[in-house]
C-alpha cells in the first residue's frame, strides 16, 4: 500500500494530474521575466592594469541603479573558491587532491580557469542576470569557446566581448599592484604582456580606448551599447 | 597631458570624487534589496532515484510563482559544462587538458565535483538568489565543506541541506534511468547505494521522508521551513 502511493506520486503517466503541475518547471524565460530583462554575459578583456576592474564596477553600478540584476566575477571571487590554487587546496583537501585539481598560470591552467568562468557565466545567463567579468583572459581562443558555449545555450547576442584596450607601456606604469615590477623582474613567471601573449579580439562588441574617458564615462558607453542593443530597457 | 589625465582617472586620492563613487560598488546587500529577498543554499542530498530532482523542481515552481529569484543545479546543467568529464573535453580541449581535468565518478572527482559546485552556489548566494542543488552528494565531509564555505562568505543559515531520505531498495525499485540495474550487472562503477557509499546528514535542517507525501507536498514543506526561518518572505 506504501509502497504504491510512492510509486503513484513519481509516476509518469500523461494523465496523471502530478504530472502536469510539474512539466511546469522553471525555465530561463520565465526567470528573465521575474528578473525584467533578459540574462546575458559581459565579458570585460584586457591588460593586468587595463583598468576591467574598475570599469566592470561602475558599469555594475550604473545597471544596480537601473533595477538590472548584476553580478561581478573576478579574480577576487574566483581565485579562492572555483579556481583555487594548489596551496588553497592542499590546506583544504590534501596534497594530492590539490597538485590534480589546482589552477595555477600556465597555459593549460588558464584554459581550464577560463572553461570554468565561462561556463558558470552561462548559467547566470540562464539565472536571467547580467554577469560581468574581469579577466585577462588574454587567449582569443578560450574567449571564443566562452561565446560559443553561452550562445549555443542561449541564442547570439548573449556574449558581449569588451576590449579594454589600455597599452601595455600605460599599464606598466600604472602597474597597480606591483605586478609588472615583479614580472620585469623575474619573480612572477607567465605574466600577460611580458612573459606571456596577450591576444586582443578581433571583433569585439565593444572597444573601449581608455585614453581620452574617465571610468565612468567608458562605463556610460557600454551601458549605451546595452541598451542600443536591447540587452536592457 | 593625456598620460596625466589617465592618471588622474585612476588616482586613488580619497579626494577624488570619482573614487568616492567607485567605492559604491555593489555589494551583496545591495544585490538582495534588488531581489527582494535573501540569497542562499537549498542543497538536496540523496541517492540516486529518491527524488531529489523532483522535489527541487517542484520546490523552484512553487517560489518562483513567490517572485522569488531562483536557480536550479543539477546533474543536467553541471556534468556538460562546469564539470564535464574527459570525452567531453577531449573534443573540443584535447586529450592532455581532458585527461588532467575531465571528472568522473572515482573519490577524487566526486569531491572536486562538489567542490565546484559548492563554490558556484556561494557566488549565486552572493548574487541574492535562492539557488537549488540536487546532486547526490553522497560524502559527509564534502556537503559540510560547502556549508562552512557558503557561510564563511555570509552567514550561518545560509545553507540549507535538505535529506531526500528514500531508502534504497526503493529507489532500486523506481529506477527511473536504469542505472541500479548497470550497477547490479557491474557495468557503472563507483554507484552510490551499490558499489559506493552513501553517508546520511547526520543534522539537516529538512529530513524528508517520501513515504507519505507526494513531491507537491514535500516541496510545501520545504517551502514552509524556508518562511518560518525568515529564508523567504
């Protein structure tokens, strides 16, 4: 008797009322229609010290105060928890577990942090929110298959590639955190525009040149962009 | 002269006013006012057939006709992307990259598996959503690894592990997908309840038993937990 009530409530017969109510699930569509716009990635590339950080916040602001629901991803959120490295990990969970898994800056490991960002993006997209991200991302390649993985579980238009293209002698200048001094000097190996390529895009959505505009003024421009595009009201 | 001025753009001088407006980046407080409500972790557990998925997607319908922003993970939309296994990469990375980080179903990759996902669920807490999991999950220390993240990140109460306590012998029953029957017949390795083990939350705030109820009815009563634990309105 139980056991056939048990059978009854996970049965999958068409006529069976249980049924119905739950071939109703909750799809992208019916969360962007909660949300009040559609989901979508804006993905930001650029130099370390390109100034993507800083742009990404104040676009997030500018949608925070239009009622857009924004998240930001960089390498702040992702660096410790989805894409830790080997000593994160070996605190955590061993040393073994931590040498397979951890991601460090070579070129497989940058694939694969890339991989993983760009894959979560597409579920914030399917979440209906707008995600921004921050990374170097220098590979034209992983930045393609990103776009590729967003579109293809969405439809085009989805992905919307943001060249920050800053010189790397206006960057090394900058040099923010210290981190050009480090690579010029040899302490940081594989560094984006000294030790490593960085490969710009070639048909990007949006190029900003952050020469002659302040942050908020580039952020301005790609809210415009959003708008003029229908990725926002 | 335009070296100065984007200089001046990115100055750090606190009596910059462009600064002061950077420092209003948004925040996860800011996000949940947006949203309307709390963000947080509905984590689902328990062995393959018992229901989990079900009572989730039933769970995600009845607090989105609540205007609450949810997402649901699963099995579905993690094991393509975010953890694909080594056939997948291999297609489109190469057999290098898959091998190193393609996941299957051995310890190791069960515990990454969780961890990714764990780290993924935090960022959509921070995000101000309600996000769903429904994976077996079948290690004790993995789930409370995630819980200590999650709450690291935000507060206690922020994870909810949910026990979908069906015993096996009726989820061998059920079967919905035939994988008891490869495992009985040695063909799937490593299978929960089988040739793997299961190890039960010892304290989850929700312990459902699927004998009595429907899924509707098991979803009603997590949603009623989440309000009487001010999770919801």
């Amino acid at each position: 008797m139980i056991q056939e009530r048990i059978e009854s409530t996970f049965m999958t017969s068409s006529d069976d009322p249980q049924v119905v109510w739950h071939e109703h699930s909750v799809d992208r569509a019916s969360r962007e229609r909660l949300m009040g716009h559609r989901g979508g990635v804006v993905w930001f590339t650029g130099l370390s010290g390109s100034g993507k950080s800083t742009v990404a916040n104040a676009v997030e602001s500018l949608l925070h105060i239009q009622r857009v629901h924004t998240m930001l991803l960089d390498g702040d959120n992702i660096r410790h928890g989805l894409c830790a490295g080997t000593n994160l990990l070996a605190a955590e969970h061993g040393q073994v577990f931590a040498q397979r898994f951890g991601l460090g800056f070579g070129p497989l490991d940058r694939e694969e942090n890339i991989r993983r960002v760009g894959a979560m993006t597409q579920l914030f997209a399917s979440a209906g929110m707008i995600v921004l991200t921050a990374f170097v991302s220098p590979y034209r390649i992983d930045r393609q298959r990103v776009r590729q993985w967003v579109e293809s579980q969405g439809q085009p238009g989805d992905f919307v590639e943001v060249f920050v293209d800053t010189p790397l002698a206006v960057c090394e200048q900058r040099d923010p955190k210290g981190l050009y001094q480090q690579a010029r000097a040899g302490k940081i190996a594989n560094f984006t525009g000294i030790s490593d390529p960085y490969e710009p895009p070639e048909h990007p959505e949006i190029h900003l040149s952050a020469y002659d505009k302040n942050p908020r003024e580039l952020a301005e421009d790609v809210v415009a962009w959003l708008k003029a595009h229908q990725r926002i009201a």
